[in-house]
C-alpha cells in the first residue's frame, strides 16, 4: 500500500472515530435529558417550587423542596463568587508577577492541578474534621467555605490556561507604553474576559451540583436557609435523599428535582453565552 492510500486510510478512521464519539455524546446527552424529562416532568408542579416541605414530604405526602432550591443558589453563587475574586488575581500573580518556568511557578500550577483532580468528598472529610476542632456545627457557612476550596483550583486552572492564549505582541506593545504590570494586567482582563465568564459557569456547575462535598459540612433542613450558620438543604441532597426512598411518588419527585437542577444551569449557560458574545463584541 503506497504511502498516499495509508494517510488516507487513517484520515478516514480518524474521521469515522471522531463521528461515532461525536454521535455517542450527543447521545448520551439526549438519553439523561430525555429520561429526566420524561420521569420527571409528570411530578412537577406550582407547589414543588414554591413550598417547602411539609410533614411526610419524603413519605409522599405534601410540599415542596423551595427551600432545597434556594440553598443550593446561595451556596453556589456565594462559594463562586469567593473562588473567582481568590483565583482569578492568583492566576494573574503566577503569569504576570511571578518568573516563567521558575520553581515557584512550575510548584504552584502543579499544586492546582492536584487540588482540580481531588474528589471533592475529601475536600468535606478536610473541612468537616475543621469544623469539628474549632466548635462550627454543619451550616451553609461549611458548606460554602468547603465548595469555595474545591472551586478555586476551577477558576485557576482555567484563568491560567486562558491568559496563555494572549498574543505576545500584545504584551510587548503595553509594556512599551509604560504600562505598569498591574496595567498590563487589566488589559489581560479585558482580552480574556469571555473566557472567564466560561470560568465562572464551570465553577458554578460544580459548586450547585456537588453533594459529597456538602454532606458532611452543610447538613440539611426543611426550613428556608435564613442565617449562614444553620443547616441548609440542597438540590443534589434533595435528589438523593428522594431517589433512596422506595416509594414511586417519591422517585418521581427526585427527578422532578433533577430537572430543576437542570433548568437552573441551563439559564446560567444561556446567559454566559450572552454576557460572553456581549463581551466579545467589545474585545480588544
């Protein structure tokens, strides 16, 4: 076989490779959409998500999981905003102020890395034998602290590899203006900023998806979370405290649960789409 058939033969396998990956995420993607839809669609109602739970709830009587709901955006809108206001300047330390391929660099970016990769169970073992030393009972105050520390190395990571991405000449040309580092910095910010947007979405998926990291830490409670230092319930807690129940009704409120974690996190791509293409309109 000439050596023209043999690139062709393995563009041709790549391709078909590349289409049959293609074809089975999308897929799957459809097959998880598509079961939660159809399971979970007959069991929500005005009153899921407008109520709270009553007595019985996880029995299959009356209630709602408002509460779960609102608990799970404030711990993940909190926990991200703590993560992108601690990552984002630590990313922009390591490129900007910190010697290129130095061992502090190298050390630091390894170090993210290992953070990124740790299930986020042993992030809530961690913070859970914290709390249990200084006195601090489950709350939304753990919760939040615990799902900060396991997104920061999100944000980082992600912030990191996006400032990559900057031209070099773009580098050259501020600095020979005579801007400072700080102001070279800003002019970073402004050409990244779709990205980080895209930072920030990662971060939040994980933070109002995770439930090992905030079991042990966040509790759970079927009243409204109102001070940070109670117990507060959340959607994937929710989810897995109904699909354990043996009861149908109950099972279908679990995925009636799941497609409202769903809906949750479609609105906030949809609308980090939007602030991105925004954005990207006014990039440098």
């Amino acid at each position: 076989m000439s050596n023209v058939k043999q690139r062709l033969l393995k563009e041709k396998i790549a391709k078909i490779a590349m289409q049959i990956s293609g074809i089975t995420i999308t897929g799957s993607l459809f097959f998880i959409i598509g079961t939660i839809l159809y399971k979970g669609l007959p069991h929500l109602t005005w009153e899921m998500v407008s109520q709270t739970p009553k007595g019985g709830f996880y029995i299959g009587k009356d209630g709602g999981i408002l509460n779960a709901i609102l608990g799970s955006l404030y711990l993940a809108t909190v926990s991200t905003g703590l993560a992108t206001l601690t990552g984002v300047p630590i990313s922009i330390y390591l490129n900007m102020y910190v010697k290129q391929n130095s061992f502090i660099e190298r050390s630091s970016k390894l170090l993210f890395d290992v953070l990124f990769g740790i299930p986020s169970i042993v992030y809530g073992a961690i913070a859970f034998s914290i709390m249990v030393w200084m006195g601090i009972r489950a709350s939304l105050l753990g919760g939040i602290i615990t799902i900060t520390l396991l997104t920061i190395p999100i944000v980082v990571r992600t912030v990191d590899e996006l400032l990559k991405t900057v031209p070099a000449d773009l580098k050259n040309v501020t600095y020979s203006l005579g801007a400072t580092r700080w102001e070279t910095a800003q002019v970073f910010i402004r050409y990244i900023k779709p990205g980080i947007f895209t930072a920030i979405l990662l971060a939040f998926g994980r933070a109002i998806g995770d439930v090992a990291g905030v079991l042990l830490t966040t509790g759970f409670s079927d009243n409204l979370p109102k001070y940070i230092d109670e117990p507060s319930a959340t959607l994937p807690l929710a989810i897995f405290f109904q699909l354990s129940s043996p009861i149908p009704e109950v099972q279908g409120r679990a995925y009636a649960s799941a497609l409202i974690l769903t809906f949750i996190i479609l609105i906030i791509v949809i609308c980090t789409h939007l602030l991105a293409s925004k954005q990207q309109k006014h990039k440098i």
